[in-house]
C-alpha cells in the first residue's frame, strides 16, 4: 500500500503547444487567476525573468528553490499537458511523477476547479518561454528523498471540491473559493505544525511568512480598529487603508498583484474575510478607536527612544504632521504596534515599507543608520507612547536576532 501511495507515473510528454491555439478571452482569464494566486512572487527570481523559477523560499527545513513554469521545454513546463499541470496543482506530483514540496500550496490548489486551472494553463502556455533551471534545493540531510513527500501528503493534503455555502450570498462563496484554493490565504495565516501542515482546526490563527508573522485573521486579530469589508477591499486593492496604514513585508507584493486584480473579486475576499474577523464581533465598524498618545510617560520611562523618535520618525507620524493630516494612520492603529511580540514592527524598522502603488511617501530602512540597542530603545518608546499594552521584552535581542536573519 505505501509503494501504491508513492509511486507515481510519469505522464508523456507533449509537444509544445501553439499560443494561437488558445482563446485569448481564456488566457485573460487565466491572467487574473495566476494574479490572484501570486505566482509570479515566487516563481521570479530577484532581477529574474517573470515565472522563470530559482527564487530561493526559506523554510524551517532549509531554503527551496522555485521552479521555472514558463513554457520552455527543457527547464519550464513547456512539455507538460494539461492532465500533469492539474495533477501537479492539485496533487503535488510532477509530470516526471516526482513528489513537489509543499511550498507550491496545492493542499489549497486542490479546492480549485478544473475550468480555473484549464485558464490558468492556458496563460502560462503563453508566456515567454525562459531556460533557467533552478539550483538545488538546500534542505536538512535527508529531507531532499521526495518519497518522502507522500506521507506527508497521506496526513495533510485533503483532496476536496469546494461547495457552496447554501446560506450564504454568491459573493461570500466567491470569496471563500478564491481564499480557500488559488489565493491561499491560510498558507501564511495559519499556524502550522512542526512537520509543516497546517493545525488543523486553527484556521486563520495566524502564522509565520518570511520572517514577518501573519497576523490572525479571524476574531483575535491584534488590530486597534476593527476590519469591514469597506476597509479589507480598500487595504487589500490598495496596499493601505486608514484606519490600519499600509502593506509591509510579505503583503506588500500581495496587495501589488490584487491591484490588478478585478474589483468584484477583491470585494469579495474582502467581504469573506470579514465575516470570519467579525464572527464575535457581529457589531464591527468603521469607526475608529480613539488615538492613544501617552507622549510624557513613554518620554520619562524612554528618553533615548523619544530623541530618536523625534529626529527619524515625527516628520512623518508626530500627531499633527502633515502626512497624518493627509489621511494617513495613526501609530496606535497600527497592527505591528499593537500585537504581542515585536517581530514586525522590528521587521519594518530594519527592512522599510515600500509605498503603495502609487501612494508615496515610502518609510525607508533604518537598518543601517541605527545600533539594535537604538532600535530597542526606538521600539519601546513608540510601543509605550501609541499603546496602552505591556511594554515587549528583550528587545534588544529580537533586533539583534532580526537583524541576523535579514
């Protein structure tokens, strides 16, 4: 039965077929489901060529290394057919039979259907064909053997359809289709065991992605202000909403792709979002929590952080300023600021936030310029000044830490 479960066979290969062959209502089509999905962040290398593979993924197992699904016959999926492209998103094997890693998330692909996947064939078919093989993969000793990749699967990958929620609007099943398969939401926002599955009965509880944590999406999200559809759609579409500031780390690129996505299917991941945040707050809305500014107590406990506040950060988000006046957010709405350990705001600090689309100004990295004991000092006060939660703990060895790992 395990050899059963293991082996897979390898499906012929195919010549390469025509772009002129495909309907180009199909490939438009398949264009917003590949946005949607994102691949083009992890199948691009920095500085590479779209969906030719090599970007490095770290993992708690070592660093995997994307592959290249442009359609060049040697090192893409040129010769692939469509029966070993679905069999690869839905399954997790690929055309040679080979197990692929999970970094690809077809424990969520599985849910998609096969019409989405026939267009999303059709617009990588389409690309610009790349040769670029990707390097090897730089896993703990024994993690390279794929078989073991099975078991892995026979325990977390559920091959489901999805089904529409009777009760439910088109729009919210909508939603929830685009969450649950290509979008992959609970990829990064959901906590995940130590062999790498998902916890099951734990979705949406936040996790961890690239060194940033994904806040939870569900009830316990740490944000000041609570999440609408109104501010989701706004946040998600545009990179930034007021009421919760912009995209950082991961999400930036995320919300880069959905602002070329189309609007009805951004409103409704907003609008399924939602309701999952709200399902204990049936009262959510778009009104904001009063601000917190404990400017004196956070001076007195932290003068060395408020000198620095005052040089590197109150042009920008001093009360008053003008990009505070322009609409932009409050320190004490934010989200990083709020939540139970340091990990983003540290990460912000250190790596910057890229504007918006569109949106400048941009915050810079403050990476070079400040000492983790400056940066530790920084944190603090701004956490003591813009919240009324708990001072963070050994701040000056999560910088440090953070620091490392960047």
């Amino acid at each position: 039965m395990a050899f059963w479960y293991v082996d897979e066979p390898s499906i012929d290969k195919i010549a390469r077929p025509d772009r002129a062959s495909f309907d180009q209502a199909l490939v438009g089509r398949g264009e917003q489901l590949a946005t949607v999905g994102d691949c083009i962040v992890c199948h691009t290398a920095e500085n590479g060529q779209p969906f030719a593979g090599a970007r490095p993924l770290p993992t708690p197992f070592g660093t995997l290394f994307s592959n290249n699904i442009t359609p060049d016959e040697e090192t893409g999926i040129g010769n692939w057919s469509e029966e070993a492209f679905a069999r690869a998103m839905k399954r997790g094997v690929a055309r040679d039979g080979s197990h692929l890693y999970p970094a690809l998330p077809y424990e969520h692909f599985t849910h998609v259907s096969n019409d989405d996947l026939h267009a999303l064939y059709a617009f990588l078919m389409t690309r610009q064909p790349v040769s670029q093989e990707a390097p090897e993969n730089e896993l703990m000793p024994g993690l390279g053997f794929r078989p073991l990749l099975a078991g892995w699967k026979l325990l977390f990958l559920h091959q489901t359809e999805f089904h529409p929620v009777a009760n439910q609007s088109d729009e919210w099943n909508r939603g929830k289709y685009l969450v649950d398969g290509l979008a992959h939401c609970g990829g990064c926002h959901t906590p995940r065991n130590l062999a790498g599955g998902e916890e099951r009965g734990s979705e949406f509880a936040g996790g961890v992605a690239e060194g940033w944590n994904a806040p939870a999406l569900n009830a316990t999200n740490p944000s000041a202000n609570s999440w609408t559809a109104a501010s989701l759609y706004s946040y998600l579409k545009n990179g930034f909403d007021k009421g919760h500031g912009a995209a950082g780390g991961p999400m930036g690129p995320v919300t880069e792709g959905l602002s070329k996505f189309n609007d009805a299917d951004v409103k409704a991941i907003a609008v399924y979002i939602a309701t999952v945040m709200q399902a204990d707050k049936p009262h959510a809305t778009d009104s904001p929590a009063a601000p917190v500014d404990n400017a004196k107590q956070a001076a007195d406990a932290f003068p060395e952080g408020a000198h620095l506040f005052q040089g590197a950060c109150a042009g920008c988000h001093e009360p008053g300023s003008a990009m505070i006046q322009q609409g932009r957010a409050a320190l004490s709405s934010l989200t990083t600021i709020n939540m139970d350990d340091p990990t983003n705001a540290t990460a912000a600090l250190l790596q910057g936030v890229p504007a918006p689309p569109g949106k400048g100004p941009f915050m810079p990295s403050f990476g070079p310029n400040l000492t983790d004991k400056e940066m530790a000092e920084l944190l603090a006060y701004v956490r003591s000044r813009f919240t009324n939660k708990t001072t963070w703990e050994n701040l000056e060895k999560s910088v440090s830490s953070a620091r490392s790992e960047e």
